[in-house]
C-alpha cells in the first residue's frame, strides 16, 4: 500500500533527506523513528504528495506520487506535525467543512463526524470555536479530520503528541482497530520509543535523513545482542573461563554474585552455556535475559554513528 524507493529530497545545498526505502503492506503500522529533524516529516510529506522528491520513487495505494497526485490525496488522510486548523469555525463546522471537500453527503458526514468527536471525548464540545481550544483538543480534531473520509492509508505524525495518558491511549487502540479490523494501512512518524514498539510490525530508524536501519521489533533487537543474566552456585574462576569458551558468548562481567553476558542468538547459545558451564563442574542457579527496550536500539545506532562520525572528524 505505500511503497518508497530510494526517496531524496533536497532543499538548495541541504541533503534532507537521501535514499529512504521501505514497503508497508495492506493492514500494517509501520513506524519512522527519529529526532525531530531526522527526515520522518519530509518522508511523509513526499509520499503524501505535499513535496516533490529530488531522487527516487514511491507508490500509494496504487498510485505513483510523481504522476497521480490528486489520486492519492484523495484516499489518504494526513495528520502533520502542526494541525492548521480554521480556528474562526467550530469543530462541527469544520468537520462538515472537510466532508464536503471530501464529497461525503450531508448525513454521512454528519454521522461520521459525530462518531469521531464522541470517541475523542469533545462531542459536547462541538459548537465551541476552535481558538478556544486546547492544545491536545486541537489535536484531537486533527485527528478527526484525517480519519472523516475513512481513508485506506494514513499518515500520523505524532498522533499523540500534547494528548492526557487517557486520550492517547484512544488513538493508540483506534489505530490498532483500524489496522487490524478495517485494514488501514498506517505510516506513524514518532520519537515515542515505547508507542512505536506498542504499535509498529515493522519500523524504520532515521538519522539524518538517512535510513539507518529497518525491522521488526524483535529483529532490531538482536542487532544490538541480548544481555543475560547467570547466576552461580559459585563463580569460581575456570567457570568464567568455560563460558568465556562458548561460541557466541561476548562482553562477560561479574557483578555482585551475577554474571552478565551478551549474545545475539541466545535461544542457540544459551543451551551450550548451561552444557559447557555443567561439564566444567559448575551448578547454574538461574539463567535470564535482561529485558531490552527499543530505546536501548535507537541509542546504539545513533550513539554508534555519532562516535563513527567523531572518528571520521
């Protein structure tokens, strides 16, 4: 359903954003993680046809962004990082605005626009001018908007930036809902490490408008190694020594009656650890692994290419 090859923009002299590639099947949530400035929101507005890229190619539901704009604008629905809401208008009127351009009839945008505002919680806020809003109600309405023409591809950017725990909660499960029971497709721009690994199958890194890695959860996971956690009978030294033997095993360190070790592929290194550790005469209490956070992830790509490129300086 969206479709990006190689994408590339630039502003003047300044590279944006260079070679972004990545596909997102019917029914998915895939994420674009990065800094503010990393090239997510140019990403999504090239796709969205809001931009024209400098290099490469890209498809949405069907449609080249290059030739078949007006197409594409038509089935998606954009949430940008600033809302840009007609303040002087309500949120019905402004609704019912939209479902018109949209060419919703009357009733039908009406009904929709109902819906969405009760499941944001401002239905009976409707009739208030958007200037009085808060910033997360404005927010909210923004996500109304996207979602009014019930578009087949969404583009979220920061869906749940400025929203109360209780809001964002909602927009996360009605994400979920979409993909899983209307199959929308999702692209979700976010430095919200933990709603990324909550929401997304697959995701991208970006830094630098450069796209530094691509995976599930899991897959990015076992790039960086999984910590474990041995604890002894006893941790006599040719014990450490009989683990350090075991293939796979990297970055032993013994610490208050534990010993951590990582590896990438625990589920095979694991079984040889406990064999070696026996064989050698030693009595394996517990073995675990230490939970890893998507954030431990981003942190080692981008700490890792901050430090290559101190090093290159």
């Amino acid at each position: 359903m969206i479709e990006a090859k190689g994408l590339a923009k630039r502003f003047g002299n300044r590279e944006a954003l260079h070679s972004i590639t990545f596909q997102v099947e019917e029914g998915e949530i895939y994420g674009l993680l990065g800094r503010n400035g990393a090239g997510k929101t140019t990403t999504v507005r090239i796709l969205a046809c809001l931009l024209r890229a400098s290099a490469g190619a890209g498809r949405v539901a069907g449609y080249d962004i290059a030739t078949q704009a007006p197409d594409i604008r038509a089935r998606i629905g954009i949430l940008t990082e600033v809302p840009g809401l007609y303040e002087r208008l309500s949120a019905w009127e402004y609704l019912d605005f939209f479902g018109d351009v949209y060419g919703l009839s009357g009733p039908e945008r009406r009904a929709r626009a109902e819906e969405l505002l009760r499941m944001m919680g401002i239905w009976e806020l409707r009739d208030m001018r958007l200037r009085g809003y808060s910033k997360g109600m404005k927010q909210k309405v923004a996500i109304a908007r996207a979602l009014l023409h019930r578009p087949r591809v969404v583009f979220f950017d920061e869906p749940t930036a400025a929203l109360d725990p209780e809001s964002a909660k909602t927009v996360r499960d009605y994400l979920q809902y979409l993909a899983g029971e209307q199959r929308v497709t999702v692209l979700l721009c976010t430095h919200n490490l933990a709603e990324a690994e909550r929401l997304c199958r697959r995701l991208s890194i970006v830094r630098g408008g450069r796209q530094v890695a691509e995976g599930t959860p899991a897959e990015l996971k076992a790039t960086i190694g999984q910590r474990m956690i041995l604890r002894l009978r006893e941790s006599r030294p040719e014990l450490l020594a009989a683990l350090a033997a075991v293939d796979g095993v990297e970055e032993i360190e013994a610490v208050d009656g534990r010993v951590y070790f990582k590896t990438g592929y625990p589920e095979r290194v694991n079984p040889r650890v406990i064999a070696g550790l026996v064989a050698a005469g030693g009595e394996v209490v517990s073995l675990e692994a230490e939970d890893v956070e998507l954030e431990d992830v981003y942190l080692a790509f981008v700490r890792g290419l901050e430090s290559q490129e101190g090093a290159g300086a």
